[in-house]
C-alpha cells in the first residue's frame, strides 16, 4: 500500500535535505512562467520544500529534486536547445539523477490527475525504448526512493 504523500514529505524534512518551502506567490509565478500547472502531488512537494537533496548532499547526492527556479524543459537540460529535434516540449527535468541525468514529467498527460514520470537518460532521451517509465506519479517515484534508499536510479530494478 502506498504511502500518504504528508508521511513523505514528514521524512523528507527529517532524514534528507529540504530546501525552505516555496511561497504560493513563487508557485504561481512558476505556473504562469511555464505555461502548465503542478498537479497535487507537486503542488504539496513544493509547499512544504522547493527542492531538495536526498540520501546525501551535493554533489554526491543521487536525488536532487530541482527548485522551482531550476526546473526546465527536457531538452534544454538536456541538450542545451529548445528544439524539437531534442525531444517534445511537454517533457520537463524535474530530479537531477547526476551525469546529465534526469528523471522527467510530462505535462501533456496525466494519470489519474497526476503527471507520469519518466527517465530522462542523455545518451539515448528521447528515444522511448531507453528512456521509460520511472513513476505514474511524484508521490510513487518519492516513495521508490525512501523505501529502497540506495543510489538507484531506475527504481523499477
């Protein structure tokens, strides 16, 4: 059974690295600025931290879930270019796995009101034979990493 998204967060604060909460005028600049809104399990994410470090702090962090400030389309993480050619312009970096590496969400589907997370892998993004599914929602992929709590990054395994 899954675990509630406040137990999450309540160990997030207690056994990682949170960064303060961001304010509901930097969410809403953020939804607006991007042009999509957080679906209720980032909204709850980044009211109660905007980002954080999990497992260990940078850089040997394996988890480094991106402020607010930080998060950006795929592509542009990347590969440095917003262009179609990099990948679809819905797909965001949201967890910077280390080694050019990202776990992604797409924000031109949801599943059950949350966006699906997906491995952002640069040697092979966007091509989805390589880069799969990772999560059907941030709460599942956050809960993947407290319970394994090792430098996993494909959680599935």
């Amino acid at each position: 059974m899954a675990a509630p998204l406040s137990s999450l967060l309540e160990e997030v604060s207690r056994a990682h690295f949170p960064y303060p909460p961001a304010t509901p005028e930097e969410i809403a600049q953020f939804e607006q600025r991007m042009g999509w809104k957080l679906d209720p399990d980032l909204r709850s994410f980044y009211r109660h931290c905007n980002g954080a470090e999990l497992l260990e702090r940078l850089p040997d962090c394996p988890y480094q879930i991106l402020p607010l400030s930080k998060i950006k389309r795929a592509r542009v993480a990347i590969y440095g270019e917003d262009e179609d050619k990099w990948g679809p312009a819905s797909a965001y970096a949201i967890c910077d796995v280390q080694d050019g590496n990202y776990v992604l969400l797409d924000v031109s589907r949801q599943e059950n009101g949350r966006y699906p997370l997906m491995d952002g892998y640069h040697e092979a993004w966007p091509n989805p034979k390589y880069c799969g599914p990772v999560a059907r929602s941030f709460s599942e992929f956050l809960e993947g990493i407290l319970r394994t709590r090792r430098n996993l990054y494909w959680l599935g395994e």
